[in-house]
C-alpha cells in the first residue's frame, strides 16, 4: 500500500488537473499482514478534495475483492471529479 501512496503522491497527482480530477480516495479492507499476525484492519488513503457531502463534485465508484493467501480483502476506489 505504500507503493501505491507512493505513485499517487509523485506520479500522478500532477495530472489530476489535465484529467479534471479533484480527489481521489483508496480504501483497504480485510485481513492485512503476514500470515502470522493476519488482523481484520482498514486501510484509508485520501488525495485532494473527498467530501460525499459537497454537491458540486460527482463521484465514481468500484469495488473489488482481491484473494490473498491470507484471506479475502476489499479494494474500493472513488474518483471525484
């Protein structure tokens, strides 16, 4: 998940503006770790503008579910536009 933090941050944050992009919110749901110490845990990155409740910004959303050896985790993706 770092990587991807990292991409976002360095990478492509620069052409949210060509894009038209105004936010971007990544969450990670599920058992996260190595298999010894596999907790349930939640994982929530946010770049830019992510309020549900702003009505000039319209949004798209997926989910996903990723299997692991570990378990089953939740991928979702939101893109403020």
């Amino acid at each position: 998940f770092r990587f991807i933090r990292y991409l976002f941050n360095n990478y492509f944050q620069f052409m949210f503006k060509e894009l038209g992009v105004k936010g971007f919110k990544v969450k990670l749901k599920g058992k996260i770790s190595v298999a010894g110490n596999s907790r349930k845990r939640s994982i929530l990155y946010r770049i830019g503008k992510t309020s549900h409740a702003s009505n000039n910004l319209k949004v798209v959303h997926t989910t996903d579910t990723i299997v692991t050896f570990t378990g089953v985790m939740g991928f979702q993706v939101w893109i403020f536009y």
